[in-house]
C-alpha cells in the first residue's frame, strides 16, 4: 500500500493519513488482519513527524477501523461487507458529508455533476479501483 499526502496542503498531514487509510480500505486495498506500517516507519519513508502518524492511528484506532498493539502494531480490524455502523457512526459520516456537499454548492457545482462524481467514487470503492475520493 502506497500513501500519498500533501505536505503543503490545506488538510492537516494526519487528517490525509487517516483518509488515505479509510479509502484503502474502503477500496479493498486494506482488509481485516492486514498491518500497517509502524509508525516510525512510515514517519521516515514520508519526511513526517513520527507524532503526526502517531495521531492519525489514534483517530481510526477511536473510529474502531484499526487495532493498536506493542507487538503486533496497527493492525486493520474493520472490513467492508462487516455488517452496517451504529447510529453514532452513521450521523458523524451524515454531518460530515452534509458539509462537504455545501461546500460543492456553495462553489456552484451543479447538481448533477455533484451526484456523478459521488456515484462515480462509490463504483470505483465497489470495484476495488479506489478513486482516492477525486475524480
């Protein structure tokens, strides 16, 4: 699995971690059982601060998508066709996707298009072929 972040981007670098690490398993990339890097690791292979991956496996160890251990590291523990999330989960992912799509109409994408590019990103999450959420 390779992770790509903006390290000058506007999204804080932990932030794109963990969104990387959601759509890789989102995608099929990352199932259950499958590790991660260890986070001294990945810090170095990306020129990150080892605290910064430190934060980004703590919020999807809190989101119940990763397993933390001393001798096994982070480990995926949430697959896709696992069954569906509780309600909490369900209304932070509505509030969330509610911002994102008020963004992309306050900016003046149309409608269509906007349900084009969501569609278009669910298919390529079903195929295995993560779009990386843009299309």
């Amino acid at each position: 699995m390779i992770l790509v972040v903006e390290p000058d981007g506007e999204v804080p670098l932990y932030q794109q971690l963990r969104d990387r690490v959601v759509e890789a398993i989102a995608g099929g990339t990352l199932r259950s059982g499958d590790s991660l890097p260890a986070t001294r690791q990945l810090a170095a292979d990306l020129g990150i601060n080892m605290h910064t991956v430190n934060k980004a496996y703590d919020l999807l160890r809190r989101e119940g998508l990763i397993r933390l251990g001393r001798r096994t590291g982070a480990v995926v523990i949430r697959d896709v066709g696992s069954g569906p999330p509780g309600g909490e989960v369900t209304g932070e992912w509505e509030a969330r996707t509610r911002t994102l799509l008020a963004e992309a109409v306050a900016k003046g994408l149309p409608d269509a298009d906007i349900q084009r590019r969501c569609t278009a990103i669910l298919d390529g999450f079903r195929s295995g072929a993560s779009t990386g959420g843009r299309s």
